[in-house]
C-alpha cells in the first residue's frame, strides 16, 4: 500500500528521520533558552528583543532562502542548517561554563536560529516533490506537517523535564547532539542533482506582480487585512505573555511551561486532523473571521489564569483556533489564486503575516518596558483583535458572501 511503499523510499525515511531529530532537539532547545531568559535572567522585559531578532533576518532572507533551494541540492542545504545550530549551541555550552551567557549573546544567537530557519524551511519544502513520487506527494507532505506538530506537542514536555533532571550545560550539549545525529541522517540521502531554472527572474518584478495581483482579488486582499490584524495583535502576545503566565500566575515551573506549549500544539493536531476528515467548503474567510475572533477572547482569558489545568485547557484551545484558520486559509487561496501565481501570492501571504510579527514583539515588549502587566496586556490585544475580526465582517461584504 501508498503507506509502507513511501517509507520504503530510502531518501524520504532520511528526511523523514532528521525531522523528527531536528524538531525534537530544537524543540528542547529552544525551550531551555525561554526559561533561562525569563527564569535565570530574570530577563522577562528583554525576551522580546530575542523573538524579534530571531524573527527579522527569517523574514528578510526567506526570498534568498527560496532561490539558493532552487539552485543547490536541498539537502546540503539542510544539512549546513542543522550543522552551523550545532556548533551554536556548543557555544551556548561554553559560554554557559564561563558565566558569559547574557541576554545579548542570546540575542546574538537567536538572530542567526532565525537567519538559519531563512534557509531551512524553503530547502525542506522544496526538498519533498524531488525525492517522492507524483502519485505519493499529498500523502508525504501530511506526514511531514504531523511530525511537525508532534515535535511541537511532545518537544516542550521534554525539554522541561530535562531542565528538572540536568543543567542548562547538559541541555544544550543534549540539543546539539540530536543535531549532530540529524546531519548523520541526512548525509544518508541520495538527493537527485538540482536543474538550474533556465531564465533567471527578477526577484522585485514577480514580488510587485504578486502585491498587484493579490489587492486586485477581493478574497486575498480580505484575507490579507484578516491575517495583517490577527498577526499584529495575535502573536507577540501569546508568545511573550505564556512564559510570564506561568511564572507570574502559576506555580512558575518549567514543566508547566512545556504543558502549555505541548497543550497549544496538541490541539493544532487535533485542528488539522479534524479539517482533514471534513475540510469546510462554504463561508471559509467566514470561518476564519470568526474563529480569530473567539481567539481573541482566549487570548484575553489567558491573560487571567491562576490555575495549571485551565491554562492548559484555554491553550489547547488557542491551538484549536490557529489550525481551524490556517487550514482554510490555504484551500482560499488555492481556490482564489491562478496556478503560475500561487507561489508568489503564498509566498507574499508568509511574509506579510511573518512581518508583523516583530512588531507585535515590540509592542508588548515596549509595555512590560514600562511596567504594564501581562494581565493587562493579553486582555487588550485579544478583545482589540476581536473587534477587528468583527469589523472586517461587518465592513467587507466579500467576507460574508464569499465561499
């Protein structure tokens, strides 16, 4: 069957194998790094400024990123991804056993993860249709997309409970060795050669045809003001406000932390499985308009948990939310999008939503500068975004009417 057939595929068992490695190990990683900053630190302000400078140079060097896997063979690429974090993380190690390791060399760090992530995630992406058959591609991107989330689900749960059982050193120095056996992994591979694309394009020309493309369609452009709000308003809250919910609200241990993020995750599995087995057809931007505004309100119920298993219940719901927008964001835009564009207006719909990103970091990053709380914070973010959701409703009859 398509199943056992796929994972007889030596070269998609690679990829397949050093993904679940990577996630894992990044997972933890990346874990320790939030609770040292927020906990050993006792940064909590400053873990804005990492968020941002790990955002930035992915956001900037997605386009190059893009190029370069259309050039070179994927999986050097991935391999020299997974190779510069391991000696990153190495100097996390040494830096850790000097004392030296601040807020800035975290900083530092963070912005080449993200510089790094530039190039990864178009190389992978890109790497699948090379290596798996035609016939087998939606089944091989469905397995790729859960043993993402599953990294995300169980990644957490075990970073904190290896910050229960070893230091920050032996963390790190475990994260770096995952990494170490992914880049064995990969050199398993057999990639085919590359075929250079015979005409070169201009990389400024198609991004204009896209922007003029995508505000000229009345569903992308509705969908583009919906994300623009949803990532301004969304993600710098959740994102810097769970870490300070647990160390403000809760009991402030770094397992809860892993509950929480394992939590959101585990339910944008169970979002996706559920669009999966019965996708929506009809009201899709709708759909998206208000499942985003029940997001808000989450968002802002968040802000005021005191107890562990609401928290992780209100969390598994946030990711509930994010799978049950992001799913029928793609079929839209497969649907709205003609075949020789949809890479560039995919492509523009990720970098506009990732762009706001760091300017959510440094709103709130900006407001605990100043000392407003976080349970000020997340309650007005979420209940502005659900107003937002509610005026795009309301304000573009596209929204409304369109399937």
């Amino acid at each position: 069957m398509p199943l056992p057939s796929l994972f007889r595929n030596r070269n998609f068992l690679m990829l397949w194998l050093a993904t679940i490695i990577g996630n894992f190990t990044l997972a933890v990683a990346m874990l320790a790094e939030t609770w040292y900053v927020v906990k050993t630190l006792g940064a909590k302000e400053q873990l804005g400024y990492v968020m941002i400078a790990a955002s930035v140079p992915r956001i900037l060097l997605m386009a190059v990123g893009g190029v370069m896997a259309d050039r070179i063979k994927r999986s050097h690429i991935l391999m020299m991804s997974m190779g510069v974090r391991v000696i990153l993380l190495l100097a996390v190690v040494a830096l850790l056993n000097f004392q030296m390791l601040g807020i800035v060399a975290i900083t530092v760090f963070a912005f080449l993860y993200g510089a790094l992530d530039a190039f990864f995630w178009p190389a992978q992406g890109a790497l699948v249709p090379s290596i798996v058959p035609e016939q087998e591609l939606t089944r091989a991107n469905s397995i790729m997309l859960t043993t993402n989330q599953i990294g995300l689900v169980f990644g957490p749960v075990l970073g904190s409970a290896m910050l229960v059982w070893f230091d920050y050193q032996e963390v790190f120095a475990i994260s770096a060795g995952g990494l170490l056996l992914g880049v064995l992994t990969m050199l398993a591979m057999m990639e085919p050669p590359v075929t250079p694309q015979s005409k070169q394009s201009n990389l400024l020309v198609e991004l204009r045809e896209g922007i003029t493309y995508t505000l000229n369609t009345p569903e992308l452009r509705a969908m583009m003001i919906i994300y623009a709000f949803a990532n301004l308003l969304f993600m710098g809250p959740l994102s810097l406000g769970i870490p300070l919910v647990v160390t403000e609200h809760l009991d402030g241990l770094p397992e809860t932390l892993g509950y929480l993020q394992s939590a959101g995750a585990a339910g944008m599995v169970a979002g996706g499985l559920l669009l999966t087995m019965w996708p929506p057809r009809k009201k899709r931007l709708l759909m998206i308009a208000l499942v985003i505004t029940v997001e808000g309100v989450l968002l802002a119920l968040q802000g005021h948990t005191y107890w562990v298993w609401a928290a992780v219940g209100v969390q598994f719901l946030l990711g509930l939310g994010i799978a049950s927008n992001n799913v029928p964001m793609m079929s839209v835009i497969q649907q709205y999008t003609d075949r020789e564009k949809i890479g560039r207006v995919m492509s523009l719909n990720t970098m506009a939503a990732m762009g706001l990103s760091p300017l959510s970091y440094a709103m709130v990053t900006g407001l605990l500068a100043i000392h407003v709380s976080i349970g000020w914070i997340m309650p007005v973010f979420g209940l502005v975004m659900s107003a937002a959701m509610l005026w795009c409703i309301a304000a573009m009859p596209v929204v409304r009417q369109s399937d």
